[in-house]
C-alpha cells in the first residue's frame, strides 16, 4: 500500500513513462480495454492509495473499490466506496482502451447516466492516455450535445509528471 504522496508519485511516473515509451502498442485496435484496466488504470488508483486488487480488503461486502470483472454492457467498470458505507458508492469510473477517443457523445453519455441514477454529481472516463472528470448533475440525452455542457475536465497521461505539463485541457 502507498505510504507517501512521494511514492505514489514515483509508481505513477512509471505508468506514464511506459505508456509513453510503448505508445505506438498501447494504442492498437487490438489492445483492449481489459489489458488498459490489469496495466494501467488499476496500478494508477492502486498508486493514489485505492485497494483496487484487494490485497488488504479480503471482505467482499468491506472493499473501497468494485471493479466489474467482465466488459459487461449496462455496468460500471468501478464503483469507489468510503468505509464504513460499502453499499453506496462515491465514485464510478468508466474505462476503455486507448485506441478508442474518449471525448466521444456516447461514451459520455455512458458514464452520466451511470452517476445520474446513482445520484453522483462526478465521474471519471478513462482509457489511462487520457482522464476525463465528468459533470454528472445535468441529465444528459443522446443526439443534443448536451453531455459536453457540463463543468468537465480533461487531461492527459503526461499531466502526471513534473516533466511535462504541456497537455493541461479544460
């Protein structure tokens, strides 16, 4: 488990310097959203001090975080809990892979109306190359752009690093 703001730093410039150096890979049609989650979304929560693996929270009903095991459609990929309310969650989390833009009406779409009717007014979108930090209290419907209205942020793998703060995007 992360002890230090330091060494979360340091597990999450890993992350970035492998997706950067392998890019090219990562972002084959063929590299898939489960190998994105198991190499970098779950080790990059599991950085910022998340038991994603459960490796200390053995208690089915006692985990922080429910990961969705299987690409099933209609279903969160993460689900972030705080103790000791494990029933409702705090935060979702939508992944997909790289290869895939993000910035997409349906994808939002997807992950507004995971928190709509959960009542979460954020999530987060992410295929790890990019973070999105979604505005979830507006309803949003397909076809009228309005799952790009709200107060969303964006930013990118890179932004994690001292060395490079170029990619900053609102």
């Amino acid at each position: 488990m992360i002890k230090t703001l330091d060494e979360a730093y340091e597990k999450v410039k890993l992350l970035v310097e492998d997706f950067k150096k392998n890019s090219a890979r990562y972002m084959q049609v063929d590299y898939n959203e489960h190998n994105t989650r198991v190499d970098f979304i779950n080790p990059f929560f599991e950085a910022l001090g998340w038991d994603v693996s459960h490796k200390e929270q053995r208690d089915p009903y006692s985990q922080e975080v429910y990961a969705e095991k299987t690409e099933i459609e209609g279903r969160v990929d993460y689900s972030f809990y705080l103790a000791p309310d494990f029933r409702n969650p705090v935060l979702f989390v939508e992944a997909k892979k790289p290869s895939v833009e993000i910035h997409n009406e349906l994808h939002y779409l997807q992950t507004i109306k995971y928190s709509w009717n959960a009542s979460l007014p954020v999530s987060i979108l992410t295929d790890f190359q990019q973070l999105h930090i979604i505005d979830c209290r507006g309803k949003a419907k397909a076809g009228d752009n309005s799952v790009f209205s709200g107060d969303h942020k964006r930013y990118v793998y890179t932004d994690c690093t001292l060395s490079d703060q170029s990619g900053l995007e609102n």
